[in-house]
C-alpha cells in the first residue's frame, strides 16, 4: 500500500480554502424561551395577597440543550435564580448573572469551597458533604456566614437527599456549625402522593431551626398545583418546549427498483421507490433504534435507516434534490416526535452534538 496515499514533505506548506461544512443546524428561538418563562409567572401570581413564589430556571445539561450563556442571558430579567448541576455549569452561569443565586445540584465535596467562594448555592444532599462544610468553617477557609446551602431531601425518588429521619440531625450540625440554612428542596417522582407529605414533614423540621428557609419542590410538571409551589418553583421542559428546531439537508437522492436493500441491508424495497440521503446520523444524535421521520416542506418522510453520518429517508414519488432543508425536529412537534420514539422530550433536546452548529432567532 506503500505510495497509494500521497505522503507531504517536510518543507511543503500548505494553504487551506474554507467552505461552509454541511452540518446540522440547531435553531434556538430565544424569544420562545422568554415566553414561556413569562407564562409560568403568570401562572404563579397569586391573589388576596399572597406572596408570590420564586421562579428558578434549570441552565442543567447546556440549558437542556439549549446553550447555557446564551439561555442565561436572554432570561436573567425574568427569573430570581438559576440552577445547574455542576460546579463547571456554575461558573458559567455566574460570569452571565454576577448577583443571581445559583443553584449546584451536585458537588463533590473538594469543590464545595470553590463553590462557597464564589457565591454559589451549595446542594446539600449528603453527610459526606456536610463534614466538608463543618471542616472548611473549623479550619478557617470559609466563614459560616458565607455558606449559602439548600438542604435536599429524599422524599421519594431515591436519588439523592437526605433521609428524612436525617433532617432533624443536620439541620442541628448546621446550626452548632454557625450556618443559616437557606432552604430546603426535593423533587417528585410520577406519583409524588407520599412524598408531597414527607417534604412538608422535612421543612417543618428545617423551619424549626430555620424560620426563614425556603422551600421548593414543584418543577414543570407540578407547578400548576398552587399548594406545591410553596416559596419558589424550579422550571426545566416548561421553558423550552417549543424554542428548538434542528435541521439538515439532503447530501443525494437516487431511483430504487424493487428488491433492493439500502444500508447494511436491514431494508429491502417492496416496490419501485425514491430515497433520499440526509446529511447526520447517529455520531450527531440521530438514534439509530428510534428515529421515525422527517419532514421536508410540508410532506413527512419515513426512516430507512440511520447510520453513523447520514440517515436515509424512504421518499415514495417524491425525488429530493441535494441541498433541500431537511427537519429532524421541529419545535411545535417535539412531543408528538418524542412519543412516536417511544421517548420523552428531554432527549431530543439533549441529544444532539458533534457536527452541529447553534443558531440564535
């Protein structure tokens, strides 16, 4: 095989001609977002003089997708607080929203004091934790003032969080440790019955040492059931349903006589049909197992097959020209895509990567 590949010398240089590379395209509606956000508050707003709850926005897994410094500028005069998982989606957060509270879902304990310096809301849902708080304030690092923690409870999920029979334990090392508690937070699984009763049994007993924590454990699913917002909702699948469309192209199409297979051969053709190749696959978050259809213009198109570049779509009559926009996912159809694929939204939200490019309406 020796010379089959040309081979550079070491003094040549070479000059590259950049074309615009064929990629999907993952189109953010910003403005959906805010609308969204702005119909949650008005949800939330309450008559006769109630305090009206806290909206906390989720930025997790990039804003779900989304694309967490563009999402966290485009809402921070909308929402009271963010959350993330990570001390890395923090930071990010904190560099768009310098006096916002943020949330960290998930800390390791040697970040806990990176967290508290930087002002970041620790989540506290571990005894491991907990000795990392009580060590850094023993040996002067961090002051107990400055700890800004939400105590998570597991009132049912089994994920993460205190026990309940725990609650009362930390909430008294908190308190000897010279820390104010400021709230207290779950979240509810499909039937969130009993656990809707241990939460209000956990911040009864926070609010025992801790008359001003606050609690939240509605997220997008609940928030519509006014005695579960309690002092501040957490919006995740509420705010971007709706905000993103993801599209590609058409790389070739080609006449199939009956009888032919296409791809590795899981697809034979019955009768004389049309396919077109659409530029992702798999390696771009095309799930190979699932993926149904697309659409082009207002026709819906079915999946052959999904490989790891291209997928290829049956187009009956119809024959595709390269180059046509091709939709993968579109806003408006999220859900009913994401019911056809056996699936929830979040995944189509998140799956997507590699040789795409976020654009912003």
């Amino acid at each position: 095989m020796q010379g089959a590949f040309l081979t550079p010398r070491a003094d040549e240089t070479y000059n590259s001609v950049e074309g615009e590379r064929i990629k999907i395209k993952v189109a953010i509606d910003l403005g959906v977002i805010r609308r969204n956000l702005q119909g949650v508050k008005c949800k939330l707003s309450r008559q006769g003089g109630e305090i009206e709850p806290k909206l906390l926005l989720m930025l997790k897994a990039d804003a779900y997708g989304h694309g967490l410094e563009r999402v966290a500028q485009a809402t921070s005069d909308v929402v009271d607080a963010f959350g993330v998982v990570s001390l890395e989606e923090g930071f990010k957060a904190r560099k768009i929203a310098p006096k916002k509270p943020i949330l960290v879902n998930l800390l390791e304990k040697d970040e806990i004091e990176t967290a508290i310096l930087n002002r970041l809301t620790v989540g506290l849902s571990n005894a491991e934790q907990l000795a990392k708080i009580k060590h850094l304030i023993f040996e002067g690092r961090v002051k107990s003032e400055d700890v800004d923690a939400h105590l998570k409870v597991d009132s049912g999920m089994h994920r993460l969080g205190f026990d309940l029979k725990d609650v009362r334990d930390v909430c008294r090392e908190l308190k000897l440790a010279g820390v104010e508690l400021k709230g207290v937070y779950s979240h509810f699984g499909d039937h969130y019955e009993t656990q809707e009763k241990r939460f209000q049994e956990a911040c009864n007993i926070a609010r025992e040492y801790f008359p001003q924590v606050i609690r939240h454990i509605a997220s997008s699913h609940t928030l519509s059931e006014r005695r579960l917002q309690y002092d501040c909702v957490r919006v995740g699948l509420s705010a971007y349903l709706g905000a993103m469309t993801v599209e590609s192209q058409v790389v070739a199409s080609r006449h199939l006589d009956a009888g032919e297979y296409v791809g590795y051969g899981d697809f034979k053709t019955e009768k004389p049909t049309n396919v077109a190749v659409v530029f992702g696959g798999y390696a771009d978050g095309v799930d190979r197992e699932r993926f149904r259809y697309v659409w082009c213009g207002k026709r819906r198109f079915d999946t052959v097959c999904v490989c790891m570049d291209v997928t290829v779509v049956g187009t009956g009559d119809c024959f595709l020209r390269t180059g046509e926009e091709v939709v993968l996912s579109a806003g408006e159809r999220q859900e009913e895509t994401a019911k056809n694929m056996n699936t929830i939204p979040y995944t189509l939200m998140t799956a997507w990567r590699g040789r795409i490019d976020k654009i912003y309406r």
